[in-house]
C-alpha cells in the first residue's frame, strides 16, 4: 500500500515525520518551537559530551524534538493560559508524557522514542511523573532531556513570570543535583554551561 516509500531515504521520511507532529503543536503553542529546538540542540551536546553516539545519540535527538508533542491533547485554555495553573490545569498539563507516547507508539519503529517522551518529567529522586521512577530506573535519553528542558524553561521568560539569569539557573541546577537531576549529567552540563550561555543568550535574543 505504500511501497512509493521504500524507493525514500527512510531516514528522509522520518525527519518529515518529526516536522510535520512538531509544526502541528507549533501551531497551537508558538513557545513550543523555539524550547523544543532548543531543548533538542542541548540533549544532543550533552549526550555527546558523555559519550553517547550513533543511532542512540539521535534516538535522544529526535525525542527531544518531541517531548512536549501530547500538549496537543492539551486543551487551548490551559496551554495558552497566561497566568499560574490551578490544580486540576496543572493535572491536565502533566498528562501530555501519556499522551505523546501514546500518538508515537502507534508506529512500532518510533516506540524507542516514545519511551523517552514518556520519562522526560520523571525525576531522580522519584517523585516525578507518571511513573514515579526514581534513580538509573529512568532511561538516561530521558534524564538528558528533563534536565535540558528545565534549563530552556528556566531561561525562558513566560507570560506570568520573567526568565532567570544562567547564573541563577545554574544556582538552581547545581542545587538540585542527586535530587531532581542526575548528579553525572549535572556535571557534565557545567562544563557545557558557558558555551551554552553564550550560544542562547544570544539566539533568544534575536527571537
């Protein structure tokens, strides 16, 4: 039925894939293009930097590309929504790992990634969601993505609160260390900090 694909570069085919899910959060949430480049740009330097390569390096990649891709089954008034959530927003929000693996792991070749979207929110010290996993139980591609889209939240200026310093971030980074994050990923991203500083500073700006 689709043999016209396999005459593709299937690698082609998937990045057309990942464009065409990431335009269509992009359209509802216009944040979500700028954080999830970014995001992705970090995962893949700091994944390097620890030594993974190959197709698990842009396993990670992609998932980072992706791991806000369930805020589409997020309702406009929440995710749009300019001031602090209430708790049962904040329960709607928290939802979107589910739902995004669920849209990826309808194709068995993206159900890797979809592990990872799962994962992204969960934290070291295990009391983060869905799963409450705690420690090397979460998948490392999905503690390289919690912690870089952290950074980029951080950094961020949103409509109900002003973006953080990178110093003051860093403050906040280091201070979390063997509890929200990965004490060994943590370490590597310090000596990632200012290039990455330099780099976005920048780039924001220019957004």
């Amino acid at each position: 039925m689709l043999s016209w694909i396999y005459g593709r570069d299937l690698h082609g085919v998937y990045h057309d894939i990942i464009e065409c899910l990431t335009a269509a959060l992009e359209a509802r949430d216009p944040y979500s293009e700028e954080h999830s480049q970014r995001v992705a740009d970090m995962a893949f330097d700091l994944a390097r930097r620890i030594g993974i390569k190959g197709a698990e390096l842009e396993k990670i990649h992609i998932a980072a590309h992706l791991h806000d891709i369930g805020k589409i089954g997020v309702p406009d008034q929440i995710l749009r929504k300019p001031g602090r959530l209430l708790p049962h927003e904040r329960a709607a929000i928290q939802r979107h790992p589910e739902i995004g693996f669920n849209i990826l792991a309808k194709s068995p070749r993206l159900k890797p990634i979809a592990q990872l979207v799962l994962y992204h929110h969960e934290r070291w010290d295990g009391k983060g969601y869905p799963a409450g996993l705690k420690g090397e139980t979460i998948p490392l591609g999905s503690r390289i993505i919690a912690l870089c889209d952290a950074i980029d939240a951080m950094t961020s200026e949103r409509p109900y609160r002003p973006a953080l310093t990178w110093h003051r971030c860093w403050e906040e980074v280091a201070a979390n260390k063997a509890i929200q994050f990965d004490a060994v990923l943590v370490e590597a991203v310090e000596t990632l900090w200012t290039g990455w500083e330099n780099k976005w500073s920048l780039k924001k700006a220019a957004w």
